[in-house]
C-alpha cells in the first residue's frame, strides 16, 4: 500500500498527447462522381506517363551531349601535365595547379554544351519547347510526351535536378566533372598499362591488333592510347 502512494505521487503530472487518425473516404455521389469523371484512373495514367516520359527525356539528354560535344577541339596537354606533377609532387602547389587546370576545363566543356541551339529549351525551368517540339521532332508522337504538353510544369524539379549535369562547377553529376575529374585520369591510366605492355611485351599487341582487326577499323593501338584520341573515346566525333 505504502508502495502504491509512493508511485501516485508521479500520477498525472504530465498531459499525454494522442493523435487522431482520419482516412477520409469518398461516398455516395462522391464516389460515382469520382468514377463517372475518371479522376482516379486519370492520376494514375498521368504518373505511369511520368516515370516514361522521365526516361525519354533522359534518352535525349544522351544524345544531345553527344551532339553538342562534336566538333570541340581541346589540348589536353595541360590538363595531363598537371595531374601528373600533382601525382609526383604532391605538394600545395601542385595541387592548386591541378585544380586551376580542372576547372578551366570544366568551363570550356560547358560553354560548348551550352552553345548548342537547344540547351535553353533543355534546361528551361518549365520544358514547354521540349514537350511540343523538341521532343516530337526526335521520337516522333510518344504518348508519354503527348500527355503533358499541357502539364509541363510537372517536370520544374526534374529540370532543375538534369541542368547541374551542365554546370561548369565542381558537381560530380555534372558532364564537365565526369570528363574532367573521372574518365580523363583512367585515360592517363590506360596509356601508361599500354606503354607498359608495349615496352616489356611487344608480341601482344602486334596479336591483339590482327585479332581486333575488323574493330579497330585499320587503326593502331598506338594511336588509341594516345592523348589526342581521348576526345574521340568521350565525345563520340567521327
């Protein structure tokens, strides 16, 4: 009993909150009204329609990157003296080189992306153009796309999320950053294994290249793994 006094004193000193839980369902003429009209089935259509028309879009993005790339001319030897002297060197200096190097590559990359005649209507907070012509023009009349020519404004966070792929800035989604900071390394990378290969075990090659004859279209391995062929590896020019 003593006990029970005790604890009793701690009794309702605190308020307990509780929460009540609703699920609003629609009834009678609601109801009809709501299946007469096809809201539900609507919605639904309208966001299988967006998860399809997301992947077009981005099938587009593709091939505008590789499309607005053709052509740029760049000297990769800067760029490749500098990751290297930060690789031997490793100091402040070095460092501060490299990135200055990086981010003037990164620039030149996404101003001529941005050149391209479309890349306003590609990155336009609301893709009105993209849906109505853009589109169209490509793929032909995609249901997917036909479906939100009047509701483009769907698409303002999705737009915003694909136009950092064209920043100039470090973002390492960005196309600029990719090139720059991810696959031009691995390119320095696989001519030094090339080299390598050529110095200690010649034989190979001269085998590899009668085996890939057909692939490599009458070029040599020398000539692939060899700084001005990166541009053709990664921008798809002819």
């Amino acid at each position: 009993m003593a006990k029970n006094t005790i604890f009793s004193q701690f009794t309702g000193l605190y308020p307990v909150s509780k929460t009540l839980r609703f699920e609003l369902k629609p009834v009678s003429k609601t109801l009809e009204k709501i299946w007469e009209k096809g809201i539900i089935k609507g919605d639904k259509s309208k966001a299988d329609h967006y998860v399809d028309a997301k992947k077009i879009i981005d099938e587009y993005h593709k091939y505008f990157i590789s499309e607005a790339l053709k052509g740029i001319k760049l000297d990769w030897t800067p760029l490749r003296d500098a990751f290297i002297d930060s690789l031997t060197n490793r100091t402040q200096d070095s460092k501060k080189k490299l990135e200055d190097q990086q981010k003037g590559f990164r620039k030149k990359i996404a101003e001529k992306l941005a050149a391209h005649p479309h890349f306003k209507e590609l990155t336009a907070s609301t893709p009105k153009e993209l849906f109505e012509k853009i589109l169209p023009d490509h793929f032909g009349k995609e249901e997917s796309i036909e479906a939100f020519k009047r509701f483009s404004t769907y698409f303002k966070g999705f737009q915003e999320n694909r136009k950092n792929i064209y920043s100039a800035e470090a973002i390492s989604t960005g196309v600029p950053y990719r090139i720059v900071h991810d696959n031009f390394p691995k390119f320095l990378s696989n001519i030094e294994i090339f080299q390598n290969i050529q110095k200690h075990c010649p034989c190979v090659l001269t085998d590899a290249e009668t085996e890939l004859k057909k692939l490599l279209k009458g070029r040599k391995f020398a000539e692939i793994f060899n700084i001005d062929f990166f541009i053709i590896c990664f921008f798809h020019v002819n």
